[in-house]
C-alpha cells in the first residue's frame, strides 16, 4: 500500500486514483484558483477526494466517507476533522474544479476497431434527459423548484440533467444541467458543440424539432430521430428499401415507417415506428438496419440507471445549497466517468468482447473495496493493463445481451395510494422482433435532385 505523503495521505480514490492522479486534481485546483492559501489539515486536493469518493459512498455522512478514505491507513498522524470542518472544505474548494475534471474527463473511451460502439463506420451517440431529486431546503428552492402533480406533486425540488452519451461503452461525452422550469429541447443546443463528424445521433421524439435537427446537422454529425405517427411528412421519392425522401422545414431528411412486432409468452404487442435521418444514402444505409441501430438509443436509458439506481442506490442528493448541489452533480458526473473508463479499459484487454458485457454494479463494489483498502494508488512497476478493477468485471462478464421486455410501469408511486390496484406484471420476457417497412404513396409535388421513384 502507498499513498501520498503528510496530509495528503487520504487524498486517494483506490484505484481509480490511477485515472485522475495527482497532477491532474492539482492542475484542476490550480486552474480555478482554488488551491490553499496555507497548508491545512485538510488540503484542497484531499478535499477533492473526498467529495468523489462520497459519490461512492452515498449511505454514509461525509465523515464515514473520511473513515473509508483512512481505514487502511493507521499508524498515520492524519487528521481528524468534524463534520464541520469537512463542510467547511467543501465550500472552500467549491463546484469549480469538479467543473474542470468533468470537461477534461468527458469524452467517448477507445474502442477497437470493428467494435459494437460503430456502425458503419459511425461512432453511435444518444441524447436523452432525466431527473434527479435534491433535499427540500429554503436556499435550494432559491433555484429548483418542485414539480407539479396532481397530488400536490413531488416531495423534493428536482433538476434535470441532459446528457449525450456514446452508446457502445455508456461513456459520458457531455453533459448540462439546471433547473426542471426548462425543458430538454432548451438544454440540448449547449450539448451541440460536443457533436463531431464521424458520430450518429439518436434520440427520441421529444427533439424532434425541425430547428434543433437543423443545427445538430450543421454540427457534422448525423442524425436518427423518432418522429410522432401522425406528424405529416411529404413524400418526395420512395426508395427500394422502403424509406422516402422528405423535408424537416429546409432539411432533407430520409424517413422509415415501420411495424415493430415483439412476441414473448405472454403474446404479441405491434407499434408503429416513424424515424428521420439525415442518412440520404439508401444503398450505404438501409432501412432495416437503421430501425435495428435506433434501438441502441435505449443505452443512455441504461446509464441514467447506473447513475441513480446502482451508484445513488435512488437517494436524493446530500448538497443542500445550489453550489454545493453544482458540485456533487459534477462530482458524481466524473465518478461515473472513471468507472465507464475503466470498464471500457478492461474489454479492450481481450478481443471480441462487447463493452455491454461488462457488469458496472461489479466495477462500483470492487472500486469502493479499492478505497476502503488504499490499494492501487500508484501504478506498479509491471504494466497492468486491467488493474483489479478490470480482473473483477473479465472475470464476471454478463452473458450476451438477450432481447428482452419488460411491461413499462411506474417503479415508485408519489402517492402510495396510486399504488394500489389489480397486480401489475413486472415480468421481463424473452422476445422475438419482426420488422416490417411501410411503403407510403408518393406525393405529386416535386423535388430536384431525388432519386426516381420506385413501383
């Protein structure tokens, strides 16, 4: 076991602290000016740790966080701050250097080449929002509020958070948030300069806005979005695949009606899907496939439950003012991060394994065991490529993803009088899919520039 020397002992995160080092936690602070003017017993940096640590630690105060980040560490003269004192820390260091970490960390983690996180040569990102619960006190209501409902709505304020994520490794590309008073359409535009050539958008029907697709695409990046059934689409050229050439306001768009039937034991359910791309090429990009990639949007879904279910455990947040709610959320942000990173790191190590193989509750608990022990701190002297971490989730890779649903219910009422009824079916079912695409008929306005249609 080593660590850093002198007050700066419990400034670690296990093994992690191999992917956010020392260097870069004092470049952070440096940068945002929120280095110590005088060595204290607790140094900026080791208040970093703590605060990503405690994203690990959520059932626990902040000073059961301090005893997990030196339960390994006795016979050390460290500290023995009150929860004052922590608090006190928090405030000094602020939202700023989690800020920096979080836009130097971000970003899409290396895949091999030919990897699932591909198609066609498309690096596959979605965009999606969620909430997350925050503690009901006067000086955070200054800035979230609570939402409305038909009950007296919910019990705690809440924020929303928008995220773009890349879909094969789940890694966190970029991400805003704020109050829930606006919507995700209204956060999307500042997640629009994270976009680059060479990536494919999925996202569902909410951003579907004919001036939001327009500037997603004059990004570079393409786009694979769900319209609403009834939306009236021109048909301006049919194609031998299926999909038809048409326009969002002044941007041509390639469009795929489709029957999705799912057959489980419990019988066969049919939608209809309608889906717009910016994918003109028909020959390049089929129909068929693009209703298969579209499904891949349900992996941002996925991540938010990581976020609130597995590492959160569904508890509303411990910062109980706006900048301390800042920092957490970024905090929490980065610790996501890491453990994607080294997950994704861990599936490189050996071919043709799919990154969806690797169990993220596996890396969570060995990375909390990883703090509690102060093991791995510092890089060996032998290239381990996996690290503990990596050993754990090769060794307890997932089976292959099955094609699975489940009945979609509401997992926690706000009023448990809204609980109550006949049984719901919470049964996940093995499935099969078939997919069929609607031919519409062709428009009699014209259009330059488009292929013949097909009969």
């Amino acid at each position: 076991m080593t660590v850093a020397g002198g007050r700066f002992a419990p400034g670690h995160l296990g093994e992690l602290t191999q992917l956010i080092p020392f260097e870069m936690v004092d470049e952070a602070l440096s940068a945002t000016r929120a280095v110590q003017s005088r060595l204290r017993d607790l140094p900026s940096r080791v208040v970093v740790y703590l605060v990503l640590a405690a994203c690990l630690f959520p059932e626990v105060g902040y000073p059961g966080v301090w005893c997990k980040l030196t339960g390994a560490l006795s016979g050390l003269p460290l500290a023995t701050p009150t929860a004052s004192a922590l608090a006190q820390a928090r405030r000094r260091i602020g939202a700023a250097p989690m800020r920096w970490l979080f836009g130097l960390l971000r970003g899409p983690a290396p895949t091999p080449h030919g990897s699932a996180a591909r198609w066609r040569g498309l690096l596959v990102v979605a965009i999606d929002g969620t909430t997350l619960t925050v503690p009901d006190t006067p000086a955070v209501l200054t800035r979230f509020t609570k939402q409305a409902g038909n009950h007296g709505g919910t019990g705690y304020p809440q924020i929303r958070l928008l995220a773009l994520v890349a879909c094969g490794t789940r890694t966190l590309i970029d991400a805003v948030f704020g109050p829930t008073t606006a919507g995700e359409t209204t956060y999307a535009p500042r997640l629009l300069p994270s976009l680059r050539p060479g990536m494919i958008l999925l996202a569902d029907r909410n951003f579907a806005a004919h001036k939001l697709i327009t500037d997603i695409s004059a990004t570079g990046a393409h786009v694979l979005v769900r319209l609403k059934n009834g939306r009236r689409m021109p048909v301006l050229a049919r194609y031998r695949d299926g999909s038809y050439l048409s326009v969002l306001g002044d941007l041509r768009v390639r469009v795929v009606d489709c029957e999705i039937t799912i057959t489980t034991a419990a019988g066969k359910h049919t939608g209809l899907y309608r889906l717009a791309t910016t994918l003109i090429d028909h020959h390049r990009h089929p129909a068929a496939e693009l209703t298969t990639l579209y499904h891949q949007r349900w992996e941002i879904e996925t991540a938010y439950l990581e976020l609130k279910s597995t590492i959160l455990g569904g508890r509303v947040l411990r910062a109980r003012t706006p900048e301390g709610i800042d920092q957490e959320i970024y905090a929490l942000l980065v610790v996501y991060q890491l453990l994607r990173t080294a997950m994704a790191d861990a599936t490189n190590t050996q071919a043709g394994i799919d990154p969806d193989r690797a169990g993220f509750g596996i890396a969570w608990q060995t990375a909390r065991d990883q703090i509690i022990l102060a093991a791995g701190v510092f890089a060996g002297t032998v290239i381990d490529l996996a690290g503990t971490i990596g050993r754990h989730v090769l060794a307890g890779l997932l089976p292959a993803r099955r094609l699975r649903v489940s009945p979609r219910i509401v997992k926690r009422a706000i009023s448990k009088y809204q609980a109550r009824g006949p049984r719901i079916d919470r049964t996940s079912y093995k499935a099969t899919t078939s997919i069929d695409i609607l031919t519409p008929a062709l428009d009699n306005a014209p259009h330059p520039q488009t292929e013949r249609p097909c009969h």
